[in-house]
C-alpha cells in the first residue's frame, strides 16, 4: 500500500508540473477589475438560499508538508448568483494569472443550494470580495486533499465517491418546517443531508431531486431518501468548525447530520436503493467538469 501511495505521488507532482507549466506558455487576457477588492459581502439574514445558482473555484497555491496535503482555498459566488456567460470563460489558467498562483485548480459549478438559509452567527472564512472576470466571490472554505487523493480523483473518479471529506467551515444550514429535505443514508445508519447539486453533470434541478436517486450508482447499503415536508425545522451544524460531507455521482453534496435531529424512522420519506427503477423526466446529461471536492 506505501508503494501505491509513493508512486500516486510521483505521478501527481509530474502531472501538476506539466499542467502548470503548460498553462504559463498560454496567453490569458484577465479582466481589468480581477483580484481582491475592499469591499465586503453583508450577510442578509432573511434571504433563502434554497435553488439559487452559484458557482464555485478551488485553488491551491501550496502544501502543507509537500507529501502531506494541499489546501485549496474556495471561492464561491454564494447567493450572488453565476452569471453562466463569464463562467464559461475562466479557465485553470485564468485563474492562476488572476488571482493567486494556484498549482492546482478546480472549477465547480454551476450549482444549487438544497438547503434553506444559515443561522445568524454563520460567517465567512473571508467575507473580503474577490473579482474574478466580473463576478464577486468570497472564500466560504478551506479543503483539504493528499496528492493520493488528488491522484485518484482524477484518474480514478470513482473511489472518492460516498466517502466522508473534512471541509473547514464556519456555517450552519438551516431545513425549515416544511420544506423537503433531500439526503442519503449509510449502511451505519450515518445520515447526510443534501446541501447544494451540481448541474455539470447531469441536470440536476429541484423539481427531479425527489427521484434521482434512482440514477445514482449507490454503493451497497446505501439508501437515497425524499421528505417531502420536514415536520419541524432541520440544523446542520460544523462541529468545530468542521463540517463532514459526501459526495454522490453527480457530484451533489451532503453534510452529516445526526439522525435523532429528525427521528427519521418516524417521518414517511420515498426512497431509492441500488437498482431502483423510478420513472424520471430527464433531458440529455451535459459533458462532467473539471470536478472539486469542496463545499461551503
């Protein structure tokens, strides 16, 4: 196992070498105003968050202890919306001449928010806006990933599917009474609540939330869950400061939450395990991104 892991990191760093050094012989034209700014983004404490679109960037200048991790710093457009004609125009290289270096970076979205809003002491890692090809961003977290892991990811997509990642943050997401609450459940009875869907992928959208289980290739075990209204309001807290996710095929996100929060057993819920068959209205899957692990 030390040898599959040395060799991953052999092959990571003279991948990340030969990816960064290709995108320093590119010409890339940033827009006037990218960079960090002195403004900062006012939490609105009555905005629902619930099916706005975001997008998000993860960028990693350095690591910490070379064979240790990398930690990529996220930015995130939040509940300012992704406008998708400037999205669509950033690139790795966009980024590293932009804003900050970065070896690595990855870009995520667009996206959607499942949950409702964030209690009033949720706050930023960093509230300062970064412009980036004239979208404000803020950095809403800080992800950690071991060149092994980088390495599989992204040869080897599969493996860190449905598997538990540590994302500092400062958050906490609120599923109010009567909203439907989207989330999966381990063969440990761990439960993950779904905060936010990707679109890249496959359309994921809030009208098929309720069936795509059905689509997901879950692991043996493992259920996909549908509340359609949540009896009492739901908190999904980082413990610490840091919050527990997974993440499914489409590259939707949960966080852990404990399943007492609910009594789960009592509440009727639809649910898809591996193999279902649920009649879904579906349009053609878009090509996958560039895929991150990370979240807010």
């Amino acid at each position: 196992m030390e040898f599959l892991h040395n060799l991953a990191l052999f092959a990571t760093i003279c991948l990340i070498g030969l990816v960064f050094f290709a995108s320093k012989q590119k010409t890339v034209i940033n827009a006037p105003n990218d960079g960090r700014t002195d403004r900062t983004l006012k939490r609105d404490p009555n905005r629902r968050w619930r099916g706005i679109e975001y997008c998000e960037i993860l960028s990693s200048r350095n690591s910490v202890g070379w064979s240790k991790v990398f930690e990529f710093t996220a930015y995130n457009t939040v509940t300012l919306g992704c406008d998708r004609e400037k999205w669509k125009d950033i690139t790795p290289a966009y980024i590293r001449s932009a804003i900050d270096g970065g070896i690595i970076v990855r870009l995520n979205g667009p996206r959607g928010w499942a949950f409702d809003t964030v209690t009033s002491d949720s706050t930023l890692v960093d509230s300062t806006i970064t412009v980036i090809n004239n979208m404000d961003m803020v950095v809403v977290g800080i992800v950690e990933a071991t060149p092994y892991e980088i390495f599989m990811n992204l040869f080897y997509k599969q493996t860190t599917l449905y598997k538990e990642r540590q994302v500092r943050r400062k958050t906490e997401y609120i599923f109010l009474e009567g909203s439907p609450l989207n989330y999966l459940r381990s063969p440990e009875n761990k439960t993950y609540a779904m905060q936010s869907y990707g679109k890249f992928i496959y359309p994921v959208s809030e009208e098929n939330l309720p069936t795509i289980g059905s689509l997901l290739k879950l692991p043996p075990g493992w259920t996909y869950n549908h509340i359609p209204a949540l009896p009492h309001e739901l908190r999904v807290k980082a413990e610490n400061a840091i919050g527990i996710i997974v993440q499914d095929d489409f590259q939707n996100v949960y966080s852990r939450f404990d399943p007492n929060l609910l009594q789960l057993e009592e509440i009727p819920s639809y649910t898809s395990q591996q193999g279902d068959k649920i009649d879904i209205a579906t349009s053609n899957p878009v090509s996958p991104a560039v895929v991150a692990q990370s979240e807010l």
